[in-house]
C-alpha cells in the first residue's frame, strides 16, 4: 500500500462558492431568445418558471457566487465525494498512463444530480414556493429533486418519460419513497400532452416531451409552482462545479495534474461541473488540458449537430438558446444510457466546443458496455450507461499511451453508479444490444424544421 | 455547519490486525461436533472446504489476527468507510439523542459482505484453490463473493435460492457481470437438489438447502473446489471486525463514546464486527454499553430459539454447532429482508447472548419499513431491508432518550443500501406487506426434529 488509491476531502474542503465560467470566457454567451417576439429575453420572462436567484445566477458574470450555508449543510451528507485513482484498472491496462476517476455516485440517490437539486430546492423554498414540477428520463434527475424537495418540505410532480416509468420502475419507486407525485409522460393532465395522445394513445413519450408537460404545468399554476431543470442551464452547470473544484484540490494532494478530462455528456451539466475549474486554468493560458466531451453516436448532439438557435422541449414553448442541436423534434434511439438522448446540450458546453477549447466524440454502446465491465471488473464499482461514455474513452486514451508509452494522467467522472441500470448489462451480456450508427437522415429532417432567430 | 457529520479516516487507518474476540471470552466456545460421529471435529475435517488458513482463524485464541497486506490493498477500494452523525433524524425525531450510524453501504456491491469475502477468496488463492462454490440468498453474499473472486482470478459457482433468482434478477447479473456462474436452487447439479425438486418440483428453495448444494460441490470435487460462507462462523465474524475497529477511532475523533449500539441480525457477522471492539471493553469491565441485537419475528433465533447443538443446512450434512436456532428444517417466512431468513446464529454471537453481554428484539417488518422511510426522508440513504430492522430500534431508543430527556450516544450499522430492494418499498407503500407473528408451532416442530449431541 504504497501509493494512495482513494484522495479523500473533509468537511471543510466543500466549495464555499461556485465557480461561474460566464465571467471568464473571452465574450457573452449568445443571448436567450423569446419563443414568440424572437428577441433576447429579460429576467422577468424567466419569473414564471424559476425563482429570482436562480435567474440571477443563470446571467450573472460574477466569477464566484457564493454557496448558501443551509446547502453546504445538505452537500455534507454524501460530499466531499472520493477522487480514486484506479490503480487496478491502469494495471489490467497494462498502461504506463495513471487514471483517475471522481465518484459522484456516492451521494444518496446515486449520481451527481443533487449538487444542483438541493440548490434549486432550496432557493424555491426561500421565496416562498410550495411546489414544484420537474421531468425526468432514466429517473436520476427526478430522484435528486424528489430526495431535495423532501428536505425542503416542498411538493413535487415529475413528470418521468412512460417507456422508463414502465422499464424503470425502482427508480419510480425511490422519488416515491421521497413523497414525490410521479406521472408518466405523455399524460393527459397537460395540454403538451393530450396533444401527443391524440395522435398517438401509446406514445412512448421523449425527455423533450416531458419538459413540455413540467413547464406547462408550472408556468399555468398561477405562482404556485416552479419549475426545475437537470441540466443545460447555466445555473445548472454552475452547481456542478462543486465537482471539479473539489477535484483541484485533490490533484494537489495526488501531485499531479490532468493532461486528459474526460466526462458523457447528454445535456452538459456533469462534464460542465467536472472540467470547469480547469477549463479556467486553461483559458488563462497556464494550462493545456485536453478535454474530451463523449456522447453516443444514437445523440451526437457536438459531433452531428448544428451550432443554432433551438428551443430545449419538444413542444417548442420555452425561450430558444443557441447550440449544437439535432433539432427538438429529434427523438434518439432507445439506448440504454438514458441520460445522454437529448438533442440539445448546454449553451456553454457549446461555446467552448465551437471556440475549441474543448472536444467531443461519439461512441456506440456496445463498446461502451464492453469498457464498463472492463471498468467494474478491475475497480469493483458497476458504473452507470451513462458514465460508461466517458470510461470508453478513457480506456481508449490510456492505451494509446500504452502504444506511445506516455505517462499521462487521465481522469474521468464518474457522475453515477449502474445499479438501476442491471438490465442494460444483461442486454449485453445476452449480445441483445443494437449499436446504433448516426442517425443522419433523421437529424437532417429535424434540423430543416427549425425556426429562424434574426442575428 | 458547527458540528462534523461525516468522521472520515485515511487509508492508513484501515485496520492491520482483525480482532478475533475468542481471545477474551471467559471460556472457550462450545466445540463443533462431526455430523457422523458426534464427536468434537478437528481441523483435519474441515479441509475439504476451507483452506487451511481459514481453520487456523477458526480457532485461534490469539487476540488480534494480521490482515494479508494484498487484502488491506482491495480494501482500500472502499474503506475505511464514513461513520456519519444521523443530524437530521435526530432533529425529525426531536431526540436530545445523539444518532451515529456507521455506513457499510458504500462498498462497490453495497453492503459489508465483502469484509470476508475479499480474505476468503485470498485466502483460497494462496492455497492453490482454482474455483469456489458458495450460495446466496438475496444475492449481497453472492456479489461479494463474485467481485473478491473476480480479483484474484478465481472461478466462482453461486447457488441462489430460486424465489430470489427469480424475483432478484438485478443481484444476479451483478454476480454475472463479475464473471461468476449462477445456478437457481434447489437445482439438477447435486443430491440435494435433487432430493428436494423430487419430492416437490416447484420448491422455491430456501437459505438452508442452498448451502447444501454448494457444500455438496465442493466437498465431492476431490480438492478443486473449496466453499466460502458469508456469516455464522468464527472467521466470518473475525473479518467483519474492521468495522468497529474503524468505529473505535471515529468515536475518538467524534470525542463520544456509545451508549448503544444496535445491529440487525441473520447469521450474526455484520453486528459482530460492529460490535466486538467495543465488546472487548465490556468485557473487561471498562464501559457498560448496551448491544442490541434486532432480528425479525418470522426468524427469531435469539428471543425464540433454543441454545442447542444443530446443523447450519438444511440436509444436515454439514458440522453441528451449538447455537440458538429455530431447527435446520424451519423455513421462515418470506420477508424482505432476505439476508435475516436464517434459521440459526453465529456461535461468538450466541455466547455473547447466553452470557448477557448481549440482548436481543424481534421486530415485525411494517414498522421497520415506517423506521427506514422516516430514515431516508432525514439522511437521503434508501436502507436495505435488513439493516431497517437496527433502524427501527435505534429510533426507538432515540424516541425513549425524548421522553426521558437523556442524551444517549446510540450507534447503528446500516451494513447495506436498499437499491436493489426497490421491490419491498413498493409493497410497503402499497401496504401488501404482511406481518408476522412469532411462528411458534413451527419453531416448535423443527426444533422436535433435533439429534441428540452427548454433553
């Protein structure tokens, strides 16, 4: 036991503040447009769906904003979260590279989901709301809001896409556990909805649809209900940086620091809150990190998609925000990582793929499944679909090492464990698995349906 | 954040001995007596399914027993794990109280079984053994088994209780996942499989015929195969005890010393090894605090059974020992809480209890479903069924420390998490759970069955 294996935080090395990337990239962020004047919004236009600190900090150019004492109080439950360096992995590898992984499914509900739940919880009971509506697909998201406004004493629908409420009902079961009120999407309780079953009674429903139903909820309640969102948002990749600030820290005590960051992406948010804080070091210039952003070849959103404006749900009624888009009437193939089939992704996580600050590539799912059990099998932790994007790569960047005989240090998130997900690995190991790849006709087809937003 | 909730220890205080509590018994343990001659064994009968190291700790009376550095070294994939100050249900239960719980959960398979699993399959290893059998019930010991067997490249056959192969598919493709063969029981591979499914071709199986099957293999493999058991016996017990080694320095740190510490019990290991260190301190006269032993009214070994010399399977092939059990053919009833459906109890637990050191409560398994929700509600963490029953008593300590206005120091083992318990939380919440009553006919009509053993 020579080397340490596990790089371990106390209390008081959970960040004080948030690391906000706005006041550091070299221009604005393209403005958030209004769905129906096509013009930038205001804060106002933002009031009916979240509360004012949330805006606030959705726009804010602040370099740092501040943690509320109350959420520290909730993060202490399961953060610090370890940075591990996989040792066992790296020799299974036989690469002279060191992999390092951050664990993010240590906190309760399984994945890195409540940094940014327990947040928006918390500033919606500070103004006063009493409840909320969310969405949710593989049900991480709904999980970490339902265990979040449970510790607020607030309400809460979800509304969970009716393909994984069917497959996935243990995930269902934990927001109920919680007090959470879950429906499956599409429902007939929003008009977003009823407009889809008429069409078709057994819609399988898509996260895009299930934000139409959430938001339209919240925003015809009158006031009394709010809205919140997984990921995407600038303040949602804000409350993530929990994640890579944590990790500065412990590269310094690992003395060492990362040539390599890798995370999955599906809306940003995890692989946001992961590089940042390094993504800061790089854009001052004293760093080179590459930082390598992986998505399934089902969503390649980075890889395939158009650099426009777009709206974020497949009913097209929320503000329209520039990014890479497969267009919102896209609907992905049902891979089992259901975390990464959205269309959009993060304006910011766009930005800094267009200004090349960071790259991405596209993986299909039965060498993804195939790093996963490569993964658990030398580390013991059975990682989510999800995260398996991200070990794919990793291991593919640690052998190229092993061809060039590099030493570098590689480090990937690994934002959720796959506990939930056990049927996905007996799809692969029983070779039922489809690989899927790009989806080109279909992007294409969606894409040419976009609105045009004057420049 | 004034006070700390998490005590968090480095890799360096993971334990570098195993506190084997023999050495501080008053007297020495009942012998194991030899099914065919009744007469006390010697470790020259137990080698066809253990290798010899494990004998040795069978009976050593040595105090403290060196950890294997390579064992210390998979360890640290996990431990030391977090003992955590419940702040939250102590504030919801308004308890002057002050709850810790000591976190097994966050082990890669979930749960303290690897503790023993990992030294066991080692231990094999460095033997020569190629392959081990062993079975499972819910499927914690099976993955365990299955992951400590994956390190060190050992082929693993798992006899699973078919009710729980059937209705647990997700705990077996993680054993699966881990390379290990899963075998439904009772099955066509062994005579005692055979026997039941002839008598009764839909037999569901149970705890007990389960380790007959996989004794069974490994005891007519001519010396290739070699059995591993996830409680009841000494070295079991014995490797579980770094669970309150580490627990003795997280008191320090915390500057409180417990009061009472609860455990749930099936076949004794998780709350012998949160217990023992603090054992050896009652025993020496230096503290009084009180071990509460919680176990399930269907299987109420402790508050039921009789002190008595019986078989740990259900065909009665294997060595008796002398322990409080319900009789090797009483099959308990089918509560969730699978890893508690045993019929007899670790023999160091049943001294302990037989001697006072100890006590012991049977619980019904509504109110331990209300104690784990109301659990989960203040900490986030979904409990496993079994370690809710600890739960259940720590709250209602904490509930009699509110009427009394005494700040007790209560200490539980939440040896696992729920999330592959999903199933039992719907049915509470749907209020199909059944209680049940002390089975006093049956315990009554096994225990009947019983050889005599001479005095």
């Amino acid at each position: 036991m020579s080397e340490q294996t596990r790089y371990l935080l106390g209390e008081k090395d959970i960040p004080k503040a948030w690391y906000n990337v706005q006041a550091d990239l070299p221009s604005p962020l393209p403005p958030v447009i209004h769905p129906g004047t096509m013009q930038p919004i205001g804060p106002a236009d933002l009031a009916p769906l979240f509360p004012m600190e949330l805006i606030k900090q959705e726009v804010s150019q602040e370099r740092y904003i501040e943690i509320p004492e109350p959420v520290r109080d909730v993060y202490r439950l399961w953060r610090p979260t370890p940075l591990i360096r996989a040792r066992r992995l790296e020799e299974a590898l036989g690469t002279p590279a060191h992999i390092y992984y951050k664990y993010e499914g240590v906190s309760p509900v399984g994945s890195h989901k409540p940094n940014t739940a327990v947040p928006q919880a918390f500033y919606n009971k500070q103004e006063g709301v009493r409840a909320m509506t969310t969405e949710t697909g593989a049900g991480q998201w709904g999980s970490a809001m339902a265990m979040a406004c449970n510790f607020y004493g607030l309400d809460l629908e979800v509304y969970m896409v009716k393909v994984s409420y069917q497959q996935k009902p243990y995930r269902r079961s934990m927001m109920e556990a919680f007090g959470a009120n879950v429906t499956a999407s599409p429902s007939e309780k929003t008009k977003a909805g009823r407009d889809v079953l008429a069409q078709d009674p057994k819609s399988p429903g898509s996260l895009g649809l299930a934000i139409s139903e959430a938001v339209e909820v919240a925003a015809t309640s009158g006031g009394t209900k709010k809205y919140g969102l997984g990921s995407v948002l600038n303040h949602v990749l804000l409350h993530q940086t929990v994640i890579g600030q944590e990790c500065v820290k412990q590269f310094e005590m690992a003395g060492e620091y990362p040539d390599i960051m890798v995370g999955c992406i599906g809306g940003g948010s995890s692989f946001a809150g992961f590089i940042m804080p390094f993504v800061q070091e790089k854009l001052a210039g004293k760093k080179s990190t590459r930082f390598i952003a992986v998505e399934p070849t089902a969503a390649p959103s980075l890889t395939k998609g158009k650099y426009v404006y777009d709206f974020g749900d497949q009913a097209a009624t929320i503000p329209l925000v520039k990014m890479y888009t497969l267009g919102h009437s896209f609907i992905p193939a049902p891979i089992h990582a259901g975390g990464l089939r959205y269309h959009g992704m993060a304006p910011i996580v766009c930005y800094l793929y267009d200004t090349k600050v960071i790259e991405a590539v596209a993986v299909q799912q039965n060498p993804v499944f195939e790093a996963a059990v490569t993964f658990a099998r030398a580390e013991g932790i059975l990682p989510a679909p999800e995260p398996a994007h991200a070990i794919k790569v990793a291991i593919d960047e640690a052998l190229k090492c092993k061809q060039t005989g590099q030493k570098k240090v590689i480090a990937f998130n690994l934002c959720g464990h796959g506990y939930f997900d056990m049927a996905a690995y007996d799809d692969y190991f029983a070779k039922r698995l489809p690989d899927f790849e790009y989806p080109t006709a279909e992007i294409e087809k969606a894409l040419a349906g976009l609105p045009q937003v004057p420049a």
